[in-house]
C-alpha cells in the first residue's frame, strides 16, 4: 500500500487525524480495488464526506510466480 500524507494527515470534525493503521489492519480485501474502494469509502466518511488535502492510494498484490525448473 502506498500513499500521500493526505491520507494520514486527513482529520475529522474534532481534528483527530485518519487512523490508517488501525483501520486496515483487519480488512482482508484480497482485490486491490475492492480494498482501495473500502479505504476511500472509509477514509471519506472519517472526514464527513469532504477531504481537504489531496490524497493517493495505490493497492499493490503480489502474486506468486512460477519457479523455474
């Protein structure tokens, strides 16, 4: 997961920062999408819906490669 101090730096109404990793930690997403969804959804909704800063997410899965015979 990489993204921009918008995302940590994003506050509430009563300036609590995002808590970025207490909320992922128990979400099991395994689509890069479907997570990067979740965490926009969720990250909005801590912020009431209106972000003040620009925030970037970029999801990344690592897949397992074949070994080479």
């Amino acid at each position: 997961l990489l993204y921009t101090d918008g995302v940590t730096e994003a506050r509430d109404s009563t300036g609590t920062f995002y808590p970025l990793a207490e909320r992922i930690t128990g979400w099991t997403d395994n689509d890069p999408d479907a997570f990067l969804g979740r965490f926009r959804r969720d990250l909005l909704h801590h912020v009431g819906g209106h972000l003040n800063d620009d925030a970037a997410m970029i999801a990344i899965k690592r897949t397992a490669t074949p070994r080479a015979t």
